[in-house]
C-alpha cells in the first residue's frame, strides 16, 4: 500500500551513490572494517566503539543514505538495490561518529510504569497504578493524575496505552471530520496504531492512519496533523496546492510543525524504553 506521510524529524544525511571519489575513499578506507552481515552490520567509530547499522533495500531511494530511527534506536543504512549495499554500508562507516553521536542524543526512554510522567495533550501527568478494571481517570492536582486501574500491575501498561489510544482516535476522529468538510473530501477510515517512525499517513484508499503519540503532544499539534492527513485526500503530494489546503484548514499549521520538529524524538522515547 503505497501512501504518503509527512517528513519525520528523523536527521538524515543522503549521497548520491554514484559520485565517484565518495566511492574511492570508501574503498581506500573501509573496506576492510566493514563486515556486511545479511541485512546487518557493524562499523567501528575513530575510538573504537562499535555501532550496529541496519541495511535496507529501498528500491523507490534514488541513492544511498544513512538515518537514525529514534524509536527503534537504531542506525538504517539504506540503498536503491542488494548491490548498492556495501556502498551503503561504507557510506555508514564513514559517518560511524555522527552515528554515534545521533544514537547518544536520543532522549531517555520514559516507560509507562507507576511513578513515570508522561504527557497528555500537552500536559505533563503522573501515572498511577491502582486495583480494579474500570477505565482510566484523571485527577487534578499538582501535578495531575492519571490513574490506570489494572487488576495485575504486568496489565497497567496495556492498559494505558489503550487508553492512549482511544482518545488519539476520539481527537482524531473529531478534527478529521471537521477538515474533511473545509476541504469537502470524504476519508474511509481514521486508524491508530503504533507508527514507528512517523506521525500519520494516507493511503490511496483514503485510510488515514495517525500515531497513537500524537496525544501526547498538545492539541494543535494533533490538528496539524489531522489537517495535513485530509489535505492528502485532495492532493497526494506535498507541492505548494498541498499546504494551500493544509492553511486552509488550520491557518496557524507552522506550530504544530514546528512543535513534532523539535520535541518528536522526545515524543518517540515515550511508551518505549525497551
Ligand atoms: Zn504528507
């Protein structure tokens, strides 16, 4: 299913593979350190440390790069064919210090255990764990309280994120709908789940799929993305027509962008610390 999604926050760095003195040092320097291990491998940084970069076959990338997904807290090497692998890999190894550095940056995972605090449309709430099967609550206070009733604790977790969930979708679903009338398009579905390292997408079937985290984030930056997903509908790309009907929706679209810019690896570190 081949759909469009917004630019992550992901940092990436590209190459066109076929620049030639790029692949000279390449050989000259590395050959020898890269070890390409079906779709993994290892590079060493100037001190020694060593990172471990997975490589991917994309066959729509048009040259070979390296990025950071920061939920998976891992390096992706990728390349337009099996045989532009290596180059791929090389290209990781020279960069093995940016790596490394990126990977370091990554904010602490927060778990979502009894104790944590985690964000709720923008405002940040303690979690607590408490007996019992009835639905999430929240109580006011300083700070707030999100009590998760489990009857286990090895529950409160799935507990939470299905609450998570649910309101994700009760948001989304509401600015979805109100969007959709601005622009006077009609989406199939509104669905939420764990998308890695992106925030929404569309499909060519009108699915509109959203990142449960997305409610953790204040709520204009949950209508931004609403707003961006129904544009899709309209226009499959992001050329200017594109955010023409993004603004028409939401004229102050730039915050919610700005915001995922700038605190989405934080964002993504939360619900994860695996
Ligand atoms: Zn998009």
């Amino acid at each position: 299913m081949r759909g469009f999604h917004i630019e992550s926050h992901e940092r990436a760095v590209t190459h066109a593979w076929a620049f030639p003195r790029i692949v000279r040092l390449f050989r000259m320097r590395f050959d020898s350190r890269v070890r390409i291990d079906s779709l993994q491998t290892e590079i060493e940084t100037t001190d020694g440390r060593r990172v471990a970069v997975k490589l991917v076959v994309n066959p729509r990338a048009r040259r070979v790069s390296v990025r950071i997904d920061p939920t998976r807290r891992e390096a992706i090497a990728t390349a337009p064919t099996k045989r532009h692998l290596k180059h791929a890999a090389q290209f990781a190894a020279e960069r093995a210090g940016w790596i490394a550095h990126e990977l370091s940056r990554l904010p602490q995972g927060v778990l979502l255990a009894p104790g944590a605090m985690t964000p709720l449309r923008g405002v940040t709430h303690k979690l607590v764990h408490e007996h019992g099967r009835a639905i999430p609550r929240i109580e006011v206070g300083d700070p707030p309280l999100l009590i998760a009733p489990a009857p286990d604790i090895a529950l409160f977790e799935s507990r939470l994120l299905r609450y998570f969930k649910d309101q994700a979708k009760a948001d989304l679903t509401e600015r979805v709908a109100l969007h959709a009338r601005t622009l006077g398009v009609k989406p199939a579905r509104v669905q939420v789940k764990e998308l890695r390292s992106r925030w929404g997408s569309c499909s060519v079937d009108g699915v509109l799929s959203f990142s449960w985290r997305l409610i953790l984030a204040p709520p204009y930056v949950l209508d931004y993305l609403a707003a961006h997903e129904v544009s899709h509908l309209k226009e499959m790309n992001h050329s200017r027509r594109f955010w023409v009907c993004v603004a028409r929706c939401m004229p102050e679209f730039e915050r919610g962008r700005e915001f995922l810019h700038e605190h989405g690896c934080a964002l993504h570190a939360i619900g994860l610390a695996r």
